[in-house]
C-alpha cells in the first residue's frame, strides 16, 4: 500500500476519484458493451437499413432481392431472412484486413430447425473458411477444417450467439445466450495466411445463405450483427448479453478491468535485478508553491556482492489535485519498488517565495532541403532511405482528384473525368472525409521540400501542391457568395440548417449530404458541410448516425496544417488566404461561445477531438503578426486538462497527471499546441504543460518501442492506461497498443521541447521512438503501415494503404513522418554559433547560414561509430548527443587524435574550436545489451542492443511470454550474434531488430537472472 506522509486523504480517495477524472473526456461510443471501439470493425444494427454503425464504414449490401425489414417487440426493427434460397447479404470484404483473432456476435430468432441453414460464412476464391451453420437441430461452426457443434438455437425466440476464434490461445469457443456450448482448443489460426494482410481480394463474407447458395439460406430474423478484431473473453460476451437481458449496459463506468488471458505474477516477487536489490537512496526536491514536485523515476540502487545494477524503478503516487503543495514546507512521499519492500523516500520542500523561469527557444531547426539522407559507409541503403523512397514513389504517382473528391462532392461540383475517391476514413459517408488531404499537403510540402536535388520529381510535387491550392481557393470562394438566384449567408453565426431537414444532421450519403455552399459563411472550407462543427457546439457526440459527428476540428487541423506547409515551403499566397478565410470562419463561431461551452466540447472523447488546432493558429498568429489568431488559439485551450478546471487550480500546469485514461491522440496534439503558444505568447504556463506531459507520459506510460498507449483498463487500445505507471496491470491491449500517429506527434513535441532544453533525454526518446517505432511501422515492400503496433506475446504487425487510397489516421501520419525522416538529425542554434548532431545516421547538412557543410558518413546502428567532415570554415561549437545507452564509454577523435574528455551518458559533449575545412571528428560509442523492463511488472523486458529493440523471431501466436534466462553480471554471455548484421540468438531464436521483423514477434520478454 502506498504511504504518504501528511496526505493520506489523497491515498485512500485515488481510487474513487480517478476513475470519474478518467471519464471527463470519455463521452460518446468509447467502450460499447464492455469493448473498446478499437477492437471492433463493423458493426449492422438492422434498424431500417444495411449500414455498419463502426467508424469503419463497411456497409452491407443486399444480393439477388431487396431486404426485408419487420417489426419487432423486442428491437424495434429488424432484418428477415425468409429461406430465399439466392438472397443473402454482403459484407465488403475489408473486414477482413488486419484482423489477428475474430469474433462474431449476433442476435437472431429461428424460425424453423427442420431445414439446413447458413447462419453465415467466410470464404475465398469460393472456398470456405469459417462457417455457422445449423443443420438437424444442430449448431455447426467449422473452420479450416475444424468443426464444433451444440444443440440448435432455440425456435421462434430471440437467442444471443457467438463465436470467437483466439488466435493465440489456438481456442474456438461458440457461446449461446451467455453459456459456452462448444470448445475446441490447439487449433492454428492464422488470419493472415488465410485471407492475405494488404489485399483480401477473391475473400467474402456472406451473411444469411451459403457462399454456394445451395438450398441453404437463412429463415430466421436478425439483430445486431458485430465483427471483432480480437477475442471477446466472457466477460465481454456477458456485459454484450446484459445489455439486452437485463437493460445493464456495460460501459466504463459498470465494466472495470477487462479480464484476459496476460499472464499474472505474484505482486510479492522481486524480479530481474531487484531480485539483487540491498537499499535505495532516497532523494530531496524542492517545488514552488501549488505545483506538484517532479519526482525521480529511478534511484540509485545498491546491489549484493557488489553486482552492478541499473538504477532503480521506482514508482511514487500520482496524487489527481494539487492540495499538498498548497502550503509552504516540507513533506514526506514515499514510493514503491515493484516485488520488494524497500520503501525510498522523497523529501519535498514547498518553497512560498520559488518561481521558475521556464527557458527560452534557443535553437531552430534546418528545413527539409538542407539536409539529405545518403547511403551508409559499405554504400548500401539506409533503412531511412527505403522507407523514404517507398513512400516518395508512391506519393509522386497519386492523383491530386482524389483527395479532392469529397472537397468537390460537398460543394455540389463535377468530378474530373476518371476521378476516384479515397476510401477508408474519406468515403462518401465518413464524417472524418478530408482527413487524408490535410496529411497529403502536408506530405506534398515536406517531398518537395526534401527532393530539390531531383528535379523532376521537385516538379512534379510542385504541380500537385499548386493545382491542390487551386481548387481548394475555388471553392472556397464559393462559400457564403451569392448563387444564381442571388441568396447567400456570409456570416458564420448566421448558417442555418439546409431547407427541407428539421435541424442540423450529418448525413453525407449521396442522397442526403447538403450542398447549398452559398449559406455556409464566408471563408468555409472542408469536405463536408458546416453541420458537424455547429451540432458539435450543441452537444453532438461521436457517432456515426446523423445526430451525431466524428471530430471535425481534428479533420480541419490537417487540413489548415498542410496549407501553411504549402505557403512556408513555396510561399503560395492563396494557401495562406485559405487558412486565414477559414480561420476567420472559426474566430467568430468560438469567439460566441461561452468557456462552458467550450470547456464541454473539448472533453468530449473524439466528437470534440481537434487535433493541433491551437498549434496551427498560433502559427497564423506569427506568420500573419495577427494577435487575433492568437485569441482564436486560445479558444481552443483544454481547460481541464492544462488546468485542472475553470478556475485553472491544478492540471498539468501544476505538474498534476490530468490524462491517465484519456485518449492518446486526441489529447497529445493539443500538447504539442501548448509548446507553440508558448513559443508565440511566452505565457509560461504553456510550456509547463508541454514540459509536464512529455516527462510524465514518457516515464510513466511508454512502451519500450516509444509509443504510450494501449489500455486494458479503459477498454481502449488508443488510451493511456487508467493510472500511471501500471502497464501491465491496466496496459497491453488485445486490440494492440501504441497508435503509430500518437508517436508521431510526440516526436513533434519532443523536438519543439529539445529547441527549449537541449536535453539529451529529448534526443534519447527521439532515437528510441523513430528507429524502433516509426522505421518499424512500415511494411517491407511497400509503403503501407502500421495503425497500432502490437506488444504482446507472439504478435504481428498488420500493414494497410500500400497505394495511398484509404487512409486512417496513422496511415496519414505516414505520409508525413516518411518524408521528414531527416528533419531532427541536426539542430543550429539560433544564433548559428552551435550546431547539435542528435542523431548517428548517414546525412549530408548544408548550413548555409554558415556556408559550412558537414558529411556524417557511418553504418550506424550496425557499427558503433561515426565520422563527422567539416567542409567550410570557421569558430563554431559542435555538440555530440552521447546516448544515455552508451554505458561501455564514448570516444572522440579530431583529425585521428584521440581526445581526452568527460562523456557521460545521456549529455551533450560540445567541442569547440575554429574548424578548418577537411576536418574530422571520429564518434565512437561502443554498442552493449542492455534490458528495458516494464515499470510495475520488472521480469517483463524488452531486449536492446544500443538503441536498437531485438524482437525474437515467432513461428505463431503464443499466450504466453517467451522465456529466456539471462547471465546477471554480463547479458552478452548468454547472447550469440554478429554485431555488424544486429542478429542474434538465445538458445536457439533468432533475435531481429524490430525494424527488419515482419512476422510473428515478441518484443516482450520473460526474463529471468542467473
């Protein structure tokens, strides 16, 4: 039990208190039924239409026939299959992508159990897969070749099914009505080899009938028919089935901690090298009146028989107010050591009269042109390069009219002969629709920016950025502008609903979508009309019915993002007109509301989601020297979450943890703002808030591969976990874990922080994050990734959008991480007096403002130096990132002599000195194995060789952890490899980097000491 001097209030309260502070921004469709969004693919109510409720839009299809719909005494509306022996439904056949284990879940009433009927079937090339099935009062569900069976579903009444196929615990598993009937265990499941990973095209999934249609179609009704990308457990299945039986819905507030098949481990037991563990120092900080202090997360430890040992992991309280601090003095917090009683302790003194004096920027960034990757020193590719080039040579190829098409469509305009849309979150009746293009001009300007030394592809990403600006400024000179019969509204306040529906709606199906431009306000530009913005003001959630909305600031974010991009890379006016018409659009809408209104909208979990709005604004504000950008930014503050409440006591401007539970990605951008209204306002409270969350969500939420998210508890994959600190009690989401958009933006904040504080903790995460994250996101051949990233045992990645034609949001992501890899390689101080070598990768810079080039040649991170040549002269200070990994010394030589200097890991070494041209630095920074455990379970560690994460090589799936037994005073004992390839073996699996994995992993180990 934790123990904290002088405020055992907050102790014994965290548990109660946390959990309602974890659903401030949790309303909307978050968890259904006990499950995470995430976890689902599509979902068909049956009430009137064939629509898929999900986000995913995989709207059903009805074959040979028209559907029937009946009333129902239980479900109001439902689907009647009728025994027609060539109808069926049609389930598009993207379901099927990216799934590791499946579920179905569905309501249905028999009407007869005399005849062979499909309830419904999974196949390709006409071969079938999975089948249910109900044949001589028999249910039948075969799979592969595997087949269970139970007793018919009760006639002429509504009965709850269920199949579940667990990839890795090899289970099939068919509930009925709450009750296992039917288990089959130590069966291979492999969707992948099945059904294909990027392309599942002779696949189909029918519902009601056979995929031979022969003599066995469905009588029977149907509700409710859901598709899951992992298997339900039982509790799962119950909290789906209470919904209806017993009217008890299952959402996070009933539901607590997801139950699942991780393995436990006794609380009790020491583990890895605190199995060694003989005292912990304790530690003094001090704070300033109202703010939390920043606590250590590891302290020096001292081990048995002089062993050396990593320092120590310690966990404090993460107290959810600030009412501690709010007296001048000292107390006492006491922390704890997962599996030991060793009780450290922190002394904190509460200064009155202390206030800090948060930094100002003293770097600046090169831009994309000044810095190109090259080949390594044996002259082969990087894996910076082959990423690069896969995407550049895809991106080069796409059509400009697709990521225009639902631009047009809004404002009721022709499409370009052969035009396409995109599909995926930018289909016609997606309310996030636009997304992609915003992330596409982003990724336009940062390619053109980054291919000036090949000039025919420079001109062709500058053809595509003009013509994209082009048609965007002509339509939003449309908007809020007279039509033929001279009616129009140009002012913002004053857009009311389209003639001939009872209200605002989101409905953007070809036969309901509003196209009446004329009234949305002047400036207005998007890919749907204004409703989603204005039912959000009235309180809409995240949904996808018409009274609902999907987050349209976040889609609006990208899309004013990438047209800055465009102005600041080619300096095209009408991108800037284009982010100031429609800014202008928004300043009046917000600028109305009241800070209730506000605060209500920006908690709302995804419908109020806005991605880096208050980034982008504050941008505006400084390129257009505006301050009333500014205020438009500031509209956009997350009151709760930057300050506690209105009356901004406490929240992360206080050092107070004010996300555990929330949504990542919804909420790290709005982070990223912070640093850049600090930069624009200097208000210090914005860079506390940056400064705050990067700490706390690195050192308390961060898998080993950088990513920091993927909640068990929320029932959420893209969720910080409920507490900090507890990754494996409440983190390792079946669904997956680490959303690749949510390490994207934290390599953003990460990167406006280190321009800040030249921290080598920034560029340390940074290097863990983008080599082990991002470089390991994208698919071997083509440029289609990862949306999560998947840690648990035996897991695999699954990669979508190899052609760029339907994006998520990480696959938009993509687009920009993969043509920006270069951007933090090197910083320059403002003042062009320092230049900061952050990362070991093979580069060309052209510092142009000293007229100095330096060429970092290195097979970096297969060999452990670097040679940095200076071509240029001059009196400039060079400063060396030494990693915090490089534990085995960091050596320095200057035009071959060796030099004698302080290197400690995790510092900057500066040499200065006035450089001649055709001088060298040799960095060497010898490579050791070293362990990354998870904080509250220790014995479960990732494997690194420097900064590379080394993922054992899985034939299949697993449940359980991979053991390995390593030697305590030297891993490298146990370890057999070949530095120079990054592969190696422990008794007898191969080790890869995470980078180079494309099968079956486990990045997560079981480790145990000898």
């Amino acid at each position: 039990m934790w123990i904290v001097n002088n405020v055992c209030r907050v102790v014994t309260s965290i548990l109660v208190i946390c959990s309602s502070i974890s659903l401030k921004a949790q309303n909307g469709d978050q968890i259904l039924d006990g499950i995470g969004e995430t976890g689902m693919v599509s979902r068909y109510i049956f009430n009137g239409d064939l629509k898929d409720w999900s986000r995913n839009n995989l709207h059903g299809s009805y074959q040979q026939g028209l559907p029937k719909f009946v009333s129902d005494t239980k479900f109001n509306k439902v689907l009647s299959f009728d025994n027609k022996h060539s109808e069926y439904l049609s389930i598009p056949k993207d379901a099927l992508l990216n799934i590791e284990s499946l579920s179905i879940s569905t309501w249905l009433y028999s009407k007869s159990n005399t005849t062979t009927q499909t309830y419904f079937e999974f196949a390709k090339n006409n071969k079938s897969i999975l089948k249910a099935s109900q044949d001589k009062q028999k249910i039948f569900i075969a799979f592969a070749g595997t087949t269970i069976h139970a007793t018919s579903l009760p006639l002429n009444k509504w009965a709850h099914l269920v199949v579940v196929l667990d990839a890795p615990s090899k289970t099939i598993s068919l509930y009925v009505d709450n009750k296992l009937l039917a288990e089959e265990k130590n069966i291979p499941i492999d969707f992948s080899k099945l059904f294909g990973t990027q392309s599942v095209g002779s696949s189909e999934i029918v519902i009601g009938n056979s995929i031979l249609k022969n003599q066995e179609s469905l009588n029977a009704l149907l509700h409710d028919f859901r598709i899951y990308r992992v298997p339900l457990t039982k509790g799962q299945i119950t909290g789906v089935y209470n919904t209806i039986v017993k009217g008890v819905r299952q959402d996070q507030e009933r539901m607590g901690k997801v139950q699942d098949n991780l393995p436990e481990f006794p609380i009790s037991q020491a583990q890895l090298y605190n199995t060694y563990l003989k005292s912990v120092a304790d530690c003094e900080v001090e704070t300033q009146l109202g703010e939390l202090p920043r606590l250590p997360s590891y302290l020096q430890g001292e081990y048995m028989d002089n062993m050396i040992g990593p320092k120590v992991r310690v966990i404090w309280p993460a107290p959810i107010d600030n009412a501690e601090v709010l007296q001048a003095g000292k107390y006492t917090i006491t922390g704890k050591i997962p599996g030991s009683n060793i009780l450290p302790k922190a002394v904190v003194t509460v200064k009155a009269n202390s206030k800090s004096n948060p930094p100002t920027i003293k770097l600046a960034s090169f831009s994309l042109d000044q810095i190109s990757l090259t080949w390594d020193s044996n002259n082969k590719q990087t894996k910076f390069i082959e990423n690069r080039d896969k995407f550049l040579g895809t991106l080069v190829n796409t059509d400009p009219n697709s990521f225009l098409y639902m631009f047009r469509n809004a404002f009721g305009q022709q499409q370009p002969e052969g035009a396409k849309p995109l599909g995926v979150w930018d289909s016609q009746d997606t309310k996030l629709r636009g997304h992609a293009t915003g992330h596409y001009l982003t990724a336009l300007a940062q390619a053109y920016a980054g291919t000036y030394n090949d000039s025919k592809m420079h001109d062709k990403f500058a053809q595509k950025m003009l013509y994209m600006v082009d048609v965007l400024y002509e339509l939003s000179q449309l908007s809020g502008k007279p039509n033929n019969n001279s009616e129009f509204e140009a002012n913002p306040l004053s857009v009311s609903a389209a003639k001939g529906k009872d209200g605002f709606d989101s409905d953007l199906s070809i036969e309901g979508i509003r196209t009446d431009y004329w009234n949305w306000g002047k400036g207005f530009i998007s890919a749907y009309p204004p409703d989603q913005f204005i039912m959000l003001e009235k309180g809409a959630k995240y949904g996808g019915q018409k009274n609902q909305v999907w987050a349209p600031y976040y889609t609006l974010h990208k899309i004013l993002a990438g047209l800055l991009d465009i102005y600041s890379v080619s300096g095209n006016k009408k991108a800037l007109d284009l982010a100031v018409g429609m800014t202008d659009w928004v300043h009046v809408r917000l600028n109305a509301l009241p800070k209730e209104t506000l605060i209500s909208m920006w908690n709302t979990y995804i419908a109020g989601e806005f991605g880096g709005m208050n980034e982008t604004l504050a941008q505006l504000s400084a390129i257009t020297k505006d301050t009333k950008y500014l205020k438009t930014a500031q509209l956009f503050d997350n009151i709760d979450l930057f300050f506690g409440n209105a009356e901004h006591t406490h929240g992360l401007a206080k050092n107070v943890d004010s996300f555990r539970g929330l949504h990542s990605n919804q909420h790290i951008p709005q982070i990223v703002g912070s640093i850049e209204m600090y930069r624009v306002s200097n208000l210090d409270d914005y860079y506390k808030i940056a400064d705050n969350f990067w700490y706390k969500a690195v050192n308390d939420y961060m898998y080993s591969i950088g990513g920091v998210a993927g909640a068990r508890n929320p029932a959420n994959a893209e969720c910080f976990a409920k507490e900090p600190s507890t990754i494996y009690e409440n983190g390792f989401s079946a669904g997956g874990q680490n959303e690749t958009c949510a390490t994207y933006n934290m390599l953003k904040l990460t990167s406006n922080l280190f321009m800040f504080e030249q921290k080598a903790e920034y560029m340390d995460y940074f290097e863990r994050a983008l080599y082990n994250h991002i470089l390991a996101s994208v698919d071997e051949h083509t440029p289609a990734n990862t949306y999560h990233v998947p840690l648990r045992p035996g897991s695999v990645k699954q990669f979508g959008n190899p052609n760029m034609t339907g994006f998520t949001c990480c696959n938009g992501t993509a687009i920009e991480s993969n043509t920006k890899l270069q951007n933090a390689i090197y910083h320059r101080s403002i003042d062009n007096k320092s230049l900061y070598v952050n990362l070991y990768v093979p580069s060309i810079l052209n510092w142009k403002e000293r007229n100095v080039i330096i060429e970092q040649t290195t097979n970096f991170p297969k060999e452990d130096h670097t040679r940095l040549t200076i071509k240029g002269k001059g009196n400039f200070k060079v400063n060396v990132r030494v990693p915090h990994w490089a534990k085995k010394g960091f050596k320095i030589k200057i035009n071959g002599k060796q030099e004698t200097v302080n290197a400690q890991p995790g510092t900057y070494l500066s040499l200065q000195r006035n450089w001649k041209n055709g001088d060298i630095i040799d960095l060497q920074m010898p490579f050791d194995f070293h362990l990354d455990p998870v904080m509250d379970q220790q014995n479960i560690a990732s494997l690194f060789y420097g900064p590379i994460l080394l993922a054992a090589q899985e034939p299949e799936a697993r449940v359980d952890w991979r053991k390995v037994a390593l030697d305590a005073k030297d891993l490298s004992k146990s370890i057999q490899g070949d530095p120079k390839t990054l592969e190696f073996q422990i008794d007898g699996v191969l080790f890869k980097p995470f980078y180079d994995t494309y099968g079956r992993h486990s990045v997560y180990l079981d480790v145990t000491l000898k």
